[in-house]
C-alpha cells in the first residue's frame, strides 16, 4: 500500500494516519493523533503539495473526512504542508473592489448565517471579536465584558457623550456603553440578521432612548463632527486596502475636535501584505470572509494620520485572541449536532475549521489584532486625553 502514495509522503514522521478509500491505513509516524480519510482517489496525487487551502477545500466539499480533535487536526496539517512545502512565496495580493453592493453581499454571506448558529457558541452577549483576558481563569463571558470595558475606558466615555459604534455587531458593545457609561450611541451594520436581533435586546433592556442602531454603510455617515467618540471594532478587515484612506477620512469627519476614534481589528504579520500560512489566507477568502483584506499595522496607522487623526496609543491583543478562538472552537466542538440543525453541513465545515486554524494562527503569530487610538486634535495641537493610562487600571 505504501507504493500508492507520492515518495514524498513516504518518508515523513508525523502523527498522522492516512485511511484510503478502499479502507487501507498507512501511517506516517508513531502514535497518530489524526486520521485523513481519503475518499476522492484523485487526492492523493495532490497530496505532494498539500496547501492549507487544498485540505480545507477537500475537508469542505467532502472529499476527505478529518478524525480527531480539531485543533489536532489544524496543527498537524500544518505540519503536514511545512514538510512537504516551500515558505510563502513573495507574491503580493491584489487590491480588491470594494463598492457598497459588494460589500454588503460579502458582510451578508458571513454575518446573516444564522442568529442561533452563532448563539451555539459565542457567549451570551453575542461579541463576535477578541475578548480581553485580565486573568488566565477568565470565562469568555468575563474576558468580553472586560472588553468592552477597556474599549470604554481607553474611550474616556463620559455620560451624554455621543458615541459612533460603526459594525456594531448584535449590539452588545453599544448597550454596554449605553448602560454602564450613560452615552447616547448611534450603532451601524450591513448584517440584517444581526440588526434584527441587536433590536430586540436594546428593546428588552428599555434602552431605545439611548441606543439607536441602523443598517447604514459607513461611507454614508454624515461628516459634520457630530459625535464624541468613535469606535470601530472588528470591522476595518472588510473594508479593504484600496479604500482604507476613504474609511479613516469618514471617520475623521464624523468625529469633533477633542474626540477620540479607537480601531480594534485584525492586522497583517507583513508589511507588503504577502500571504501567511501556506494556503490559510486563500481559504478563508475563499469560504469565511469574501474580499476580506488585512493591512498591517503601518499600514492602517498611516492612514489613519493622513486622514488629520493623531494616534496616541497602539495594543496588540494577539494572545488574547488566540484564546478567544480557542474557547469559541471549544464551544462549537461540543454543541456539533445542535449546530448542524442550524446550518447546512458544508457551512459547519468551514467553521469547524475556521476557527480552529484561526486560533492557531494567531497562537504562531501568522497574524495580529490592534487596538489603536487617535484623537482629533484641537486646531491649536492640543488636546484633553490623561498624560499617563494610569485611569484606564484603577
């Protein structure tokens, strides 16, 4: 049976089991952990250049089965691809198009799944972005609430502040600071499905008065400085490189002078934007997140300061996303039937590995997530924000 695998397969020494299609079994090293069960004959040809992107689009369309703990699975198909392939080559991405309808269609096709189906796994105020883990025992329910609350805090919110929370997702952050920080916020998305339900919980909390959340492009804002504060989280990813200067311009425009904008989101590893993770990044464009872009951080800063803000502060929360992923794919792992009365089979496919290699790739630094804060400066150069953060860990 050896003889029908590519020579390069042959000699490796891995915790891997390969199970064929007519049930024979090879194993590639000691004590495997993980099985690919091969059920497309014509994979195992391709199998000498073993993409990231390859496995997960077979794993996908149901050419191969994958046994074992997910996060097994992504770490020795990682390794798997590092053995057999060369680094990342040096080809540059493409600027994408990023008009409204495109974006709408892509922000629909990941964000309007299903309400329940991301119920099943992230916590209960529905934070779909990196929670902030003030200790190592943290719930995910804490390490979110903390989160919001750093975000608030770096935001220096004070009660009848006007707050922008531009992708406000189902609205947790928008009531958080509504209730606990006594602002008025205007919250935007392009997600109809989260819009609904973001609705629902700021009509439950009685807070209509003070949160008003709308389905609105951010390139419609209006640019009359109207609000205090502006906060962005885990948006800026779909906004894409070619329009980034556009994104920081709005955003400069909606806010007053004095005010401060904090942009929470992922950033790249390089600073030309080459691709990480043999194939990862293809995947994801492919099945998560349609013309999604990531730049890297010297990239987002500088148009952020052409655009007229001055960035005062920059945190890399990388680890702390890593964990997030990890307990969301935990979650999901343990509610698999429920999850797969939600979505299509296919669907929990790409999740299941979606998350999974996210957090891996944000554990091996493949890619990061910033928080950067800027201010709009008085005309004068002055503004209000503390000398020290001393006041964001009282």
């Amino acid at each position: 049976m050896l003889a029908q695998l590519p020579p390069a397969l042959q000699n490796l020494q891995l915790p891997l089991r390969l199970r064929l299609w007519d049930g024979h079994e090879i194993n590639l090293g000691p004590t495997p952990s993980v099985t690919i069960v091969v059920k497309d004959p014509q994979l195992v040809a391709q199998f000498t250049h073993p993409t990231l992107d390859l496995l997960g689009s077979a794993f996908v369309e149901g050419k191969l089965e994958l046994e074992g703990s997910i996060s097994d699975v992504v770490r020795v198909c990682d390794e798997l691809s590092q053995a057999l392939l060369e680094d990342e080559g040096d080809n540059l991405p493409s600027r994408l198009a990023h008009d409204k309808a495109t974006d709408a269609a892509s922000i629909s096709y990941h964000y309007d799944l299903s309400n329940a189906f991301y119920q099943l796994w992230l916590d209960r105020e529905m934070v779909y972005s990196c929670a902030y883990f003030e200790s190592t025992d943290a719930t995910l329910e804490e390490a979110q609430q903390a989160k919001f609350r750093h975000l608030c805090r770096k935001l220096r919110l004070q009660p009848g502040e006007y707050l922008l929370d531009v992708g406000c997702g189902w609205g947790g952050l928008a009531r958080y600071a509504a209730r606990e920080f006594g602002v008025k916020v205007l919250g935007i998305t392009l997600s109809k499905e989260q819009l609904a339900l973001a609705k629902e919980r700021v009509a439950a909390e009685g807070l209509q008065d003070k949160v008003d959340l709308q389905l609105l492009d951010y390139r419609d804002l209006p640019q009359d400085g109207r609000f205090d504060k502006v906060v962005s989280v885990g948006m800026f990813e779909h906004v894409g490189h070619a329009n980034l200067k556009q994104y920081c311009e709005i955003l400069f425009g909606a806010v007053r002078e004095g005010g401060l904008v904090m942009n929470h989101g992922i950033t790249a590893k390089y600073t030309d934007g080459r691709p990480v993770g043999r194939g990862a990044g293809d995947f994801i464009d492919r099945y998560v997140f349609p013309n999604g872009e990531l730049p890297h951080l010297s990239m987002i800063t500088a148009e952020i300061s052409e655009a007229g803000l001055e960035v005062v502060d920059v945190e890399s929360l990388r680890l702390h996303y890593a964990r997030t992923l990890q307990q969301w794919s935990l979650r999901l792992e343990n509610n698999l039937e429920a999850a797969g009365r939600e979505v299509p089979e296919r669907a929990l496919r790409i999740w299941r590995l979606y998350l999974a290699g996210c957090a891996y790739a944000f554990e091996k630094g493949w890619i990061n997530l910033h928080q950067i804060l800027a201010v709009k400066a008085f005309a004068d150069g002055s503004h209000n924000l503390p000398w020290t953060r001393d006041d964001l860990y009282r």
